[in-house]
C-alpha cells in the first residue's frame, strides 16, 4: 500500500504519482504524467468507478472507444464496466491529474504499489514506453486480487478463461509480481 503523501517519481522522466488520502472506501490519488506519457490500453472496471480531473495542463480521454479532450478543469465520471483509456499526456508540458477511486479495493492498491515502484526504479523495463502498467503485469495483479478489471477485449469471459495461463507466464517468465510492499 503506497503511503499517503509520499510523491513517488521517475528518475527519467519526472512523472510522479501520490496518494492523496483514503477514507471511507474511497482513494484519491494525484499523478503528473511527463509529456508523451499516459497511453494505456482499453480497459474496464467492473467493481468501483473512476473519477477524473484535469489540474493543469492538456491531454485526451477516451471513453467507449471516442476520444475527448482533456483540459484544465475538465471532470470525467468513468462508470463500471464502461470501457476506456485513463487520461494521457499529448501537451508539451505535463498533465497533473487526480483520480478519484470508489470503492477503493485490493486490486487497485496493489496496483498503485506496482505501478509507482515500477516508476521510480526509471528504466527497469517494467512500464511501456509511455509509462504504463504493461498487460501481463495488470493480469498478475487482477488474478491475485480476484479483480474484475479486464481489457476493452475479447470478450470477458475469454479472459476470465485465460487469465490464470497469462497470470502464471507474466509471473514466471516475464517477472511480474502480484505485490511489491
């Protein structure tokens, strides 16, 4: 469980993320994403609804596969089970968000460890090039979370079929850990 208040950073890139508190089920987290940083892919939630907010800076939203402009200001509801992509960086300087998660849960605390270890150990090779969780990392995780959170597709139960097969090889063959607390 990353601790409230401490930033976590990329020694490369400069991008962070920060819980800000958690309370009554519920985390807000804060992340600046570096410019060119952010792209992750079509996903779903089918257990908690993300909450978006643009704090300064410019990037794109996509929800059910439309992309939106994502600005100063802008406040974006992500429902469950609606497929999407979290806010990414297309400005020049960086995009500082903040994400509201209800309820919070196992899959999104682990997550959030993987995810901010993963960015400050800068070019471990553990994000993708715009410094997100790769899949087999994500499925490590949701497996060992009993999350239900899935790609945009195949279909979900196609990956519910797979996901111990994709689990064990991003486990044993690619390294991914389910928890790095």
């Amino acid at each position: 469980m990353l601790e409230a208040g401490k930033r976590y950073t990329s020694p490369v890139t400069g991008s962070w993320i920060e819980v800000i508190e958690r309370g009554g089920g519920v985390t807000t987290a804060e992340r600046s994403l570096a410019p060119g940083s952010g792209l992750s892919d079509p996903h779903l939630h089918q257990d908690f609804t993300e909450t978006w907010e643009a704090l300064s800076g410019q990037g794109r939203i996509e929800l059910d596969g439309d992309e939106h402009e994502f600005r100063k200001g802008d406040r974006v509801v992500i429902e469950p089970a609606t497929s999407h992509r979290n806010p990414w960086n297309t400005g020049t300087e960086a995009l500082h968000i903040r994400v509201i998660l209800d309820p919070s849960n196992d899959f999104l605390e682990a997550f959030m460890s993987a995810f901010a270890q993963h960015l400050v150990d800068g070019e471990d090779g553990r994000l993708t090039k715009t410094e997100e969780m790769p899949l087999l990392g994500i499925l490590v995780i949701a497996e060992a979370t009993k999350s239900r959170t899935y790609g945009a597709s195949p279909p979900v139960p196609v990956q519910k079929m797979l996901l111990p097969f994709l689990a064990f090889f991003g486990r044993n063959v690619r390294g991914y850990r389910p928890s790095y607390d």
